[in-house]
C-alpha cells in the first residue's frame, strides 16, 4: 500500500520541469546551456503524455506545485495543454521564461492557473545590452511585449537581471523600466559558474566578488527604497539583513527547497534539478520505466541529502548561522564543482577567504562574542 502523504517525512512539494531541450536565444552565461533552436531546426522535448503521467503519480507524494522551465518552455509544441493539465489539477503555476513567445493567449492561459507566478529575463533597458547578453536580434522588443500581455492578463510578472560588467550600471534603469511596463519586482542574479557561466568566470568577464558584495548592499540598503517594487539579490541568505527577508519587502527566506523538489529533464529523466544535464551522476532515474514514489522514496542521492543537511555541510558553509534555512544555498551548483553534496557555496567560500563574510553570521563568533546576529 502507498505511503499517505500526511504521513510522509518528505513531501514532494513542486517539480521542475525543463521542458525543452532547444532554447530559442543564445544566451552567453545559461547554466543549462541548451542547443539554440530556430524554424529552421528543432530538439526534443518532454512529451505531454509523459507529463500528464509524471503529474498522477506526484500528487499522492504531495504535490502542490510546478515550475517551468527549459530551455525556454514557451518553444514546447504542447504548451497550452500542459498549462491546461497544471490548471485542471490546481497546482501551483510557476514560469521562467525569456518572455520572447509569450502571447496575450499563453498569458491569459497562466493567468488561470493557481497562484501564476511568471519571471522573465530582461538584462538591460536597452536593445543593444540585452541582446549582447541573449545573443538574437530582437529579443529585447519581444519580451517587453511578452511582460506587457501578462501584465494585461492581470499578472504581475517578475524581472530578472543577471549582472555582469557590461549591463551592472543599467540596473536602476532596469527597476524603472520594470515599473513602467507594470511588473510586481526585479531579480538580480549573480552570474553562476556553471556551463556557459563557467567559462565566463575563467575569462574574467564577471564581477569580482568584492564588487559583487558591494552590489548586494547597494540593492538591499540603497535601491530598495527608491521603489515600490520588490527587488532581490541573489546571494546567499548570510548576506542579507533580517529586515529584508522579514519585512515587509522582505521573501521570507525565498531559498531552493532542495528537499522538497525534484527535476524532470526534457528527455524524461528524474533529476536533482537542471543540473542532470551537465552531471549524470544526479540523474535519479526515467519517468518511463521508473515509478516516481519509488525514485522519490529511495534515490540515494536523495536519501544521503535528507540524512546530512545540514550538518554535514563542510567549510564556511558549515561554520553560518545560517546553514538550516540556506542548505548550502546550491547543493546541484557546489556539487558540480567539487563533486561533492556537502562542499562549501563558491560565493560564500570566496568572501571567506577575503575577510568579507559576516562575522556576525559565523556560530563560532557569535559564541565567543555572545552577540546575537543583525
């Protein structure tokens, strides 16, 4: 007999399906790193039978939510009936998206899922800093359009902004241009060192990490209060003031649920996230020949995570107040460049080794000192 979810240790909260292998901009710092797609050529993506399959067998796990994502998931060919079948079983609806394929009917289609909530790229306010970063012509137009018919469907979409030398001085310009198109907040996103992002660390075309901190503090403490909208920042939970995750802008702790989610990738695999594309290794099983309650109860990449967060997390990570919420902020992200669950965040390991963490985040100075962490 099926485990009850209400007696379940570990609910299957949300999945992330990436649905599509193809991704319609070519985008010179994705950690997904998918293969350009254009009308002249086309890469699989996850069926809608497989899909609706995958849906059954979660909901009795516990279910309650889906993210899309990709590549790009607006380019699957069946994207009205997936967002049909996420509407039909009262899921939580959320989409990343380059915003490029969003029509008004793709948008009034999310608008009738539960709770939408949409997050489109725009790296810059203007044409030619966007599509240096997304790497097509004309895709600065398409997704203003696309931010505009979901604000006309009714949402309030999100923007995120992944910083770089060559867009970090648009980044109020971006919170403008959010506000007049009618957003509801502004993500800024560090430039991760995974796939395509990797190679742009090594060549030195990222933020260093003082500068990086600088921006943090700058967003939370300056940007913040020129605006109504929401804005965040994407380092790690140490870095930022209890007043912004509790306060009234605040996201709570807005961190991964790594214990709560699972990946599906395009080609049907169970994975730990997106990262399956790139590390074999946290690929968990296939939703064709594998029952999800049983990947879900008994993976052992799953089993060791749930056994050893967080007190197994190593260096910095091991060290901060506030390793319980945060779980090493990116489990998939430190395990691709050390091979290990349990390795420090690069972020938090890099301002570590500058002097830059917050000793007040740091369990062995707060014992010493017996100064509450700010």
């Amino acid at each position: 007999m099926a485990e009850k979810k209400e007696d379940r240790r570990f609910s299957l909260n949300q999945i992330y399906f990436y649905l599509t292998e193809g991704c319609n901009l070519r985008c010179r710092h994705c950690w997904i790193a998918p293969k350009y797609q254009s009308e002249n050529n086309s890469y699989p993506s996850l069926s809608s039978e497989l899909f609706r399959a995958i849906i059954k067998q979660a909901k009795p796990l516990g279910l309650s939510g889906v993210k899309l994502t990709g590549g790009e998931p607006l380019l699957h060919p069946q994207i009205h009936e997936i967002l049909e079948e996420i509407r039909v079983h009262d899921l939580r609806l959320t989409v990343e998206t380059n915003g490029v394929l969003c029509t008004e009917g793709l948008a009034q289609k999310m608008a009738a899922c539960k709770n939408p909530f949409v997050a489109v790229s725009l790296d810059a306010a203007d044409a030619e800093t966007h599509e240096w970063v997304r790497g097509v012509s004309g895709s600065f137009e398409a997704a203003k359009e696309g931010l505009r018919n979901l604000v006309e469907a009714d949402l309030r979409p999100q923007v995120i902004m992944t910083i770089m030398p060559g867009n970090k001085d648009q980044m109020e310009a971006v919170v403008h241009l959010a506000e007049l198109l009618g957003c509801g907040s502004v993500k800024f996103n560090i430039l991760q060192p995974i796939a395509r992002g990797e190679k742009m660390h090594e060549e030195g075309q990222t933020l260093g990490i003082e500068e990086l901190v600088e921006v943090g503090e700058w967003v939370e403490n300056v940007l913040s209060s020129s605006t109504n909208l929401r804005l965040y920042y994407s380092h790690p939970l140490a870095f930022r003031p209890l007043s912004r995750m509790f306060g009234d802008k605040g996201d709570g702790c807005g961190v991964c649920g790594i214990l709560g989610i699972l990946g599906v990738l395009a080609d049907g695999s169970y994975a730990l996230c997106g990262i399956g594309e790139t590390v074999p290794e946290l690929i968990l099983g296939h939703a064709a020949k594998d029952d999800l309650e049983d990947v879900w109860d008994r993976a052992p990449v799953l089993q060791e995570l749930r056994e050893g967060l967080p007190q197994r997390l190593e260096g910095i990570c091991g060290q901060c107040l506030m390793q319980s919420r945060c779980l090493g902020n990116c489990i998939a992200e430190n395990y691709y460049r050390s091979q290990s669950l349990w390795a420090p965040f690069w972020f938090c390991e890099e301002t570590h080794k500058r002097g830059l963490f917050p000793g007040s985040r740091l369990a062995l100075q707060r014992s010493r000192s017996g100064i509450a962490s700010q």
